[in-house]
C-alpha cells in the first residue's frame, strides 16, 4: 500500500522537537476534550471520582477545598467539577456530574477498595452504585487506576478517562491538545512498528558502559493509546495519551534503574523477569530492598510492557504525560492485564504488590543514563526507532506519511 504523504504539522519541527516548550497550546476547553474523547455524550450521564486517605472526612461539603495540598484533587474539581455544573453538562447533553470519592490504592493500578462516598458524606459502592449508574466515569486521582477501572468498565458496560497527577503543566499541554490528531499520529506510528519480532535498547552509563536488553515481541500486534473513545464500547482511556506499547513475550538482557531516592542500579533480566539488582551509586539498602521483594514475590519483576511515546510535550514532571513524549521509552514491571496481557492480580503474593509500574526513560528523569539506541527487527529487517533521545529519520517519516505500510 503506498504511503499518502501529509504536510509535517508544526509540532513535529525540528526547533520544537528539540525544545518542546517552543510548541503553542490552545487553552485548555474541557468541552472540547470530552466532546473529542468521547463521541457521543447526548444521554450519557457523567461522574467524577477522586481520591484521599480520608475520603468520607475531606469529600463532605468540599472540605478539602479548605486545606493544604491535594493539588490533583482541587484541579479535578475546578476544571472538571464546576465547569460541567457552570454548563459543559447540558452543551454537551449529558446529565449527573457528581464527586465522588474513594480510598487512596497508595499503588499504581492497584484495585480499588468498594467503599466511596459523596459530598453529604454518604458512603456508596462503586460496584452497586457508581459503575452501574453512570455511562462515563473521569477518574481524576493520585495514582493511576487504569487496569481496576479497564476491567469493570468491561464488566458494568461504561466508559472512562484515568488522568492521575493531573497538574497545570498538563491542564495547558497534554489535555489540551486535539485527541483526534493525537490518534492518527500514534496510529501512523503503530502502523510502522506493528508485527515487530524483537526490539534491542541500548543504555549508555556514565561511565562508559553500555548495557542491553532485548524484548521479544513475536510479531504481535501493536497496540496504541491515543485517547478516544468515541462510540459505545465500554473502555477507559488514559490520558494525556500518546503511546505505542507491547506486551513482550520474552525479555533478557540488563537496563539501569533510578529509584525514587536517587540510587542507581542495574537490573538482570532472565525470561522476562528482574531477578537481581546490583548498586552502581547510592543506598545499597534500596537495592537490598528490591531484591528482597524479587525473592518473596517474583511477580513484580515481570516485564509486562513495553511503550514509546508519541506527542510533543513539554516535561510535567508526571509519568502520566512524561512517557508519552516522542522519544522516549518505558518498561512497566507488574500486571498488565488491562493491555491484554496475561499478569492478573491474583498472581502475586500480596495484593499490594499487583501494580504496574512504570519505568521510564527520558532525559529529565534520567540524566544518568543515556538512551543511546533502540533497533526494532520487523520482516526480518532492522530499523532504528530512538537514537540519543530522538525519534529516528524512519519514526519521522512514519509520521509525516512517507513510509508505505
């Protein structure tokens, strides 16, 4: 099939792509995103869940409008909350646009616990009154809860959005962007790497050493996130999106990590699974730590993604839109059953450690370390993806249409 050559939108100039700060946003229209996201809203009956450690005490009455803090929170009612009350809802046909809140997971893409409550401080249930009752749910939250919601939305039959960690930087970028384009550039981008065998990263440590991991893919399908869901289906997206991903069939090989407080390790992957961290600077106690937890629940060292970003946006300093940065590259260790893979909650030990994590690679993240190259093997053929950071000529002429498919 011939490519159909598209002019190169704005975006994706090389000034931009070098400082994506340069790039202009519209201002962030509520209205828009929904009506794009989810076409059609006429008839559909919306809700907004929110989360806390103390939800029946901080949800009454709006009381955590009166405190210090819960940033996401305050966002999801200013921007969300009072914009479909002040007339979003009705422009757009929809009804309800109540709060509700749950108990914090303290964990990415850990379960949620039944209990929520509303404003008047009443305790509900998630599975006997939310998910039934409403045909979309905006899940506005501290950590992300895509997997638990992508599976009830299968089971109650409503749509969703998950915008954890939502702050201003991604108010004015990542979901202020038109989700239409969005799609069809991370569908260009599926499209070139679709029915890949294998990808190859290398990592370029500061000390001279490469390390590499190979992901083995055995020609699946690609899959994207791009936002929409248009329609009726139930399904739940994650925004801000952007992404191509895969769920790798085997892995092995070595990639660096950089914990939370700023230790760094080199992780040994064997069939698909971490089985060992070792120390190349920092607290040897955090390294201990990961191996203790390897050794009592292997689980949460399986690989269980493998992503690459899509958009052009600038830094938020939140994965959520960080990892969608054309680019860059993740790992996800953990479930991944919401991207049709086969790691469920009930594989591991202990509930609070069936999350999915994300391990992401990017230049404010991780300084330390340098994405010197990813190679992805398709029809037998190798093609560069990722080169110091940067899409390659072949993901650029994916985008712009020239490649045939």
């Amino acid at each position: 099939m011939q490519a159909t050559t598209t002019s190169l939108p704005s975006y994706l100039e090389e000034r931009v792509l070098r400082d994506p700060s340069l790039r202009e946003f519209p201002p962030f229209d509520v209205a828009r995103l929904l009506s794009t996201v989810f076409d059609p809203t006429e008839g559909c009956r919306v809700c907004i869940l929110i989360d806390f450690e103390e939800p029946a005490a901080l949800i009454r009455d709006f009381a955590f409008l009166g405190k210090e803090g819960f940033e996401v929170q305050k966002n999801a009612h200013r921007h969300f909350y009072q914009e479909l009350q002040a007339g979003v809802m009705k422009d757009l046909g929809m009804s309800g646009g109540e709060m509700f809140a749950y108990r914090c997971t303290r964990g990415s893409n850990l379960d949620l616990e039944d209990e929520v409550w509303n404003t008047a401080g009443e305790q509900l249930s998630l599975d006997g009154d939310i998910y039934p009752g409403y045909d979309i749910i905006l899940c506005i939250s501290t950590f992300s809860a895509t997997a638990p919601l992508t599976a009830k939305c299968r089971e109650f039959g409503f749509r969703g959005a998950t915008m954890h960690g939502m702050n201003e930087i991604i108010l004015k970028s990542g979901l202020a962007v038109d989700y239409d384009q969005v799609s069809a550039d991370a569908e260009r981008m599926r499209l070139a790497m679709t029915g890949a065998e294998r990808v190859e990263i290398e990592f370029g440590l500061e000390d001279g050493r490469l390390l590499e991991a190979t992901l083995e893919l055995g020609g699946q399908e690609a899959q994207k996130s791009h936002g929409l869901c248009k329609g009726r289906m139930p399904d739940v997206a994650n925004l801000p999106a952007g992404e191509v991903y895969f769920v790798p069939r085997n892995a092995h090989g070595q990639f660096p990590m950089k914990y939370e407080d700023g230790t760094l390790g080199i992780l040994d992957v064997v069939d698909r699974d971490v089985v060992k961290a070792t120390l190349i600077e920092g607290s040897e106690e955090t390294i201990s730590e990961h191996n203790t937890r390897l050794a009592d629940d292997p689980m949460t060292g399986t690989l269980g993604e493998l992503g690459f970003g899509t958009q052009v946006l600038p830094v938020s300093y939140q994965d959520i839109q960080d990892e969608k940065v054309l680019g860059t590259c993740h790992l996800a260790t953990g479930r991944d059953d919401h991207l049709g893979g086969d790691i469920v909650p009930d594989m591991f030990k202990k509930h609070e450690n069936s999350t999915h994590d994300d391990i992401l690679f990017a230049p404010h993240k991780t300084p330390n370390f340098n994405l010197s190259k990813v190679r992805m093997q398709r029809a037998g053929r190798w093609e560069v993806i990722i080169e110091d950071f940067r899409p390659s000529r072949y993901i650029m002429d994916a985008l712009a249409g020239r490649l045939e498919q």
